[in-house]
C-alpha cells in the first residue's frame, strides 16, 4: 500500500532532526572553527617553558651564524610563516626554560642531536619529523634506515652555515675523500659528500664499484640517490621506481620498447644478466658471454659445453655476435634477435 505523501516527510523531517541534534558539530552551539596545528613540543610542556629564540643567541652567537644563513634557518628565524616555525631554536630542541634557569650545561637541553647526546633516537628524530613529512621523506617509517635505529643526524646536519661556503668545503675535501666523483646534490646539509656519506656503510657496494665494469658513480655522473630513496620507498630496495626495470629504463631508453619481438628475462628484470653496481665482466653482466645465455637456453639449438677459444661463440661478444638486438627486436624476421 502506498504510503501519503504527508506521512514520508513527516518522516524525512524526523531524520533530518534526529542528525541534527546527534552530529557533534551541529549540536552545539556557536562551535569553534579548527585550530592552528600546535608544535609537536607543545605536548608535552607548558607555553611558560618556551624562553624564545632571542634568549637562545644571547650565549649560542656562534650557532645562530652558522644557522641563520641556512635553508631552514632564513625560515625559521628571519621569515618564520606557523607556530613551529616562530619557536626557532626551540622548534627543534625543545623548551629552553629549564636550560636558561640552571644557567648553561647541555644535560639541561631538552633534545640534544650531538655525537654525546642521551636523547633517544626516536625523540630527535620527532624532532625533524615534525616538519619533514612530505616528498621524500614520507615513507620514513618503518623504512630500511629508520627500522635500524638510525637518526636524521647520523648524516644531516643543521648548522653548516653559507650555503656557497658549503659547496665550495665540498668541492674541496681532502685527498683522501676524494676517491670518488662528487655530484652536485641539491641538500648540502649533509655531513660528507654523498658518495663517502652512503658508502661508510654499505661497504660491499664500494668494492663493486671499484670492479672494471661499474655504473658512471666514480665519474661523478650519478649518485646512489639516482637509484635509490634513503628516506624509505614502499618499492623494493628503496627504489625511486617501482620496479628494476622502470630505474633502469630511465636512463637506458633505448631498452624501453615496447618490441615487437620481447627477450622474456629482458623484460622481467635487468638485474637477470646485470650487476648494478659493478661487474669485473663486460657491459655488467653477471658471468661473461656465451654463459650468460646459456644459463636460461638449453642445448636444443647450439651447443652449451666448453668451445675452444677460437670459436665464434667465444669470440668478442659470444652470443650477441650473431644475435646483436638481444634487448627486443621490431624487425618482423626477428624472431631470433638477429637483427
């Protein structure tokens, strides 16, 4: 039976009540709009523990230098836009009440990002958080670094000073830090130059790239952060792409494709045949010519055991002699990678 038209908006008016009394904006009266994110020190401290930053460069002149000329000092301290920012030293090393009141002392500051520091990670690392969670840096938690108890300082630092007077220290390191090519990065608030700053860890890539056949690395023409994401990626290997293929491929264009004739292990996966970061084999491959392919292709059609040196499958380029578009072929009789 239909209902009249009068009892369904008796009943859409009842429901249209029933939000408005229930919905916890609407139901109160002359409600407040949204208020401005508060510093993440904040918190945890009253506003009376924050001195301001004047009282800070009273006694850290030094600092202040070093500090107001940087990226984030020229923000913080001469055109300071929220809350955090105004905080200025106390934005990152928290109220300076308790330090100003005992007269001096690093144990009474707050946060403390020095070699020394009894800070927890975590806590200095909110520190820079609390500003740092856009761009590259979104993906820090639970990243490979951050999940190994690594702290921002560990290879950033703040006060470095005249960002020209940064480029030319970096430009003009010692001898013994030079052992590799030093490409501009577009941070120099890092503590060393990028190639020694990545490689104090990772060791086994240093050696890699000290092999005969490696990446442009030494030559200055590009850097791990051409690859890779320190910061943390949801990619494997903190890759900046999502596969080995699209990093590869974004330099490499000419592998791109798409081919009419494909090379399966090609498009699956470059790191099949190559090495990234260093091969003591030609053109990076993993094992030399003709056993690179004889890894995947059986004996059906060639022979896979040991030839003599003079044969043509050992000569030069081994396979690729004869079957020289081994990335994809467009051509319509190459099927075989011949031509």
């Amino acid at each position: 039976m239909r209902l009249p038209r009068f009892t369904f908006l008796g009943f859409s008016s009842i429901l249209i009540l029933a939000s408005f009394l229930l919905c916890p904006v609407w139901g109160q009266q002359g409600a407040t709009a949204p208020t401005e994110k508060t510093p993440a020190n904040s918190s945890s401290a009253p506003a009376s523990d924050y001195v301001g930053g004047e009282v800070c460069v009273t006694c850290h002149t030094e600092q202040q230098k070093t500090f107001e000329h940087t990226i984030m000092g020229n923000s913080m301290m001469l055109h300071p836009k929220t809350s955090q920012e105004k905080l200025g030293c106390e934005a990152c090393h928290g109220p300076g009440k308790a330090h100003v009141d005992a007269g001096g002392g690093k144990d009474t500051i707050a946060v403390r990002f020095t070699k020394d520091s009894t800070t927890p990670v975590e806590e200095r690392n909110a520190a820079c958080l609390s500003c740092h969670t856009k761009g590259n840096q979104m993906f820090w938690t639970g990243s490979a670094h951050e999940s190994r108890a690594m702290a921002c300082v560990d290879c950033h630092q703040v006060h470095y000073g005249s960002v020209a007077e940064r480029y030319v220290a970096l430009a003009n390191v010692p001898g013994k830090d030079q052992r590799y090519g030093q490409p501009l990065t577009e941070h120099v608030g890092i503590k060393k130059t990028q190639p020694e700053l990545c490689l104090q860890c990772h060791q086994m890539r240093r050696a890699q790239l000290q092999r005969s056949s490696h990446m442009p690395y030494r030559e200055g023409k590009v850097t791990c952060t051409s690859c890779h994401n320190p910061h943390g990626s949801p990619n494997p290997s903190q890759l900046i792409q999502s596969t080995t293929n699209e990093n590869c491929l974004s330099c490499h264009t000419e592998r791109r494709g798409p081919f009419l004739w494909e090379h399966p292990p090609v498009m699956e996966n470059c790191a099949n045949c190559h090495d990234p970061h260093g091969s003591s084999n030609p053109q990076l491959l993993k094992v030399r010519m003709p056993r690179v392919c004889d890894s995947c292709h059986d004996s059906s059609r060639h022979p896979t055991q040991p030839q003599p040196l003079q044969s043509i499958k050992n000569f030069n380029r081994g396979c690729t002699n004869c079957h020289s578009q081994i990335h994809g072929s467009n051509h319509p009789s190459g099927n075989a990678f011949l031509r």
